[in-house]
C-alpha cells in the first residue's frame, strides 16, 4: 500500500486524513455544520497536495461507515464510492464508533483495565452506542438503545466503563454516581482514527463491493412531505 486517504463525514465535524502505510502524513477538520458536501472535496484535494503527492497515487480510500448523521454519511459514502470508482482502487469500510472508541483507547492508561462506550445523539434519550474492550472488540454489539439507568448495569458492576461521544451526556446525568462509570466530553469523530485502523484492514484486504456499498445508517429514514406541498382532497 503506498497511501490510503480516509474520511469522516458522520457527525458536524468533517475531516479526511492521509496516511503512507502505519504513517499518518497529514489531516484537515472543518467544524461547520452543513458544509461537508462544499468543502469534502477542497480538503481532499489540498491536503493531498500540502502532503506533496497526488490522487492518482492512492491505494485506497476509506471512509467511516456509521452510525451517524443519515446526510453526512451519503456525503462521504458518494464521495469515496467517486474516488475509488475513477482511481479503481478498493474501498474500505470503517465503523463510525469504532474509530471513535479507538481514539479514547490510544490515550488511556493502562487500558485493557477498562471497558470503552461511545455513545453517538439520537435525539431524545436515544443513542447508537455498543460495547468494546480495549481492543476494540465488541462485547455489546452496536445498536440503537433508549438509555435508562440498568444500561450496562452489569458490566458496571464488574469494571470501570469508559463513556464519550456526543450521546453520553445524557447517560451522565443517569449513572454519575456510580463508582465505575467514567465520562469524558469532547470526544468528536475523526478522520485520523478511521485511516488507522483501515490501515489494518487494507492489510487482510478487508475491501467493500464499491457498486453495492451502503454506510450502515442502523435505522430507517423516515422522510415526510411538508405540510405546505399537500395537495387538499
């Protein structure tokens, strides 16, 4: 593999990341709402050419696969699927809380003494979340989950469990008190986390069917007409 460019459109921070082999060469983050599908492609290509190399040298693509925001990642499954079709280089597939847990990983002590939640916002007392050692394995496979406080009541009950994203505040105000559940803010989804570990599935040639490929959005799109477009019977 000589360079892998990633991408990380799921959430309001879009940021794509440049890596030669293990080596992270460079990153770009844009946090503005709404503005991966105008920019995505301008940070693409400047960051390709601060790097000093360019697009045709790619080996692959990856992009974060979700959970997350339903507009964020058709943004980046378009603009990766594009990539990859006009370079005919493999598309690689990472999951959004899976490169958001292994950031938390990377700069924890003494990590395998932990469990890892990251929680993405569902709205209301919703999130998308699962369960991962410090591994990244899954110990509580990832789904959608109304929070309540049993919530992992028994793996708290045995270890300290790591929480972060942008859905464990609402977790936080349940469970505070309880003596293994540890909480961190500001944890946000990158680029960077999501081309480190395709790195290693681009290794075992870990690729999707780039004509076939859907980012794993977990639930329906429900799409309603407004009101105002009705026709009266």
């Amino acid at each position: 593999m000589s360079l892998l460019l990633a991408l990380e459109t799921s959430s309001t921070v879009c940021s794509v990341a440049l890596y030669h082999k293990e080596q992270l060469l460079g990153a770009s983050e844009l946090q503005i709402e709404k503005s991966h599908s105008s920019h995505i492609t301008v940070m693409i290509s400047q960051l390709v050419q601060n790097c000093g190399k360019e697009l045709k040298e790619l080996s692959a693509v990856a992009v974060s696969g979700g959970p997350g925001s339903y507009t964020g990642l058709r943004i980046g499954s378009a603009t990766a699927k594009g990539l990859c079709y006009s370079l005919d280089i493999p598309l690689i597939e990472v999951s959004t809380l899976h490169g958001l847990a292994a950031r938390v990983v990377g700069v924890t002590p003494a990590a395998e003494q932990f469990l890892f939640c990251p929680m993405l916002d569902a709205r209301r007392m919703e999130v998308y979340t699962c369960l991962l050692n410090h591994k990244l394995e899954e110990i509580v496979s990832i789904a959608p989950v109304v929070l309540t406080e049993s919530f992992l009541e028994e793996q708290l009950a045995r270890q300290p469990v790591v929480f972060f994203g942008s859905g464990s505040a609402k977790f936080r105000t349940l469970v505070e008190a309880h003596p293994n559940a540890r909480f961190i803010n500001g944890v946000v989804p990158s680029a960077k986390e999501i081309g480190k570990l395709a790195v290693a599935k681009f290794k075992n040639q870990q690729f999707e069917d780039v004509a076939y490929y859907e980012p794993f959005y977990l639930k329906e799109v429900h799409i309603t007409t407004p009101t105002k477009n009705k026709v009266n019977s």
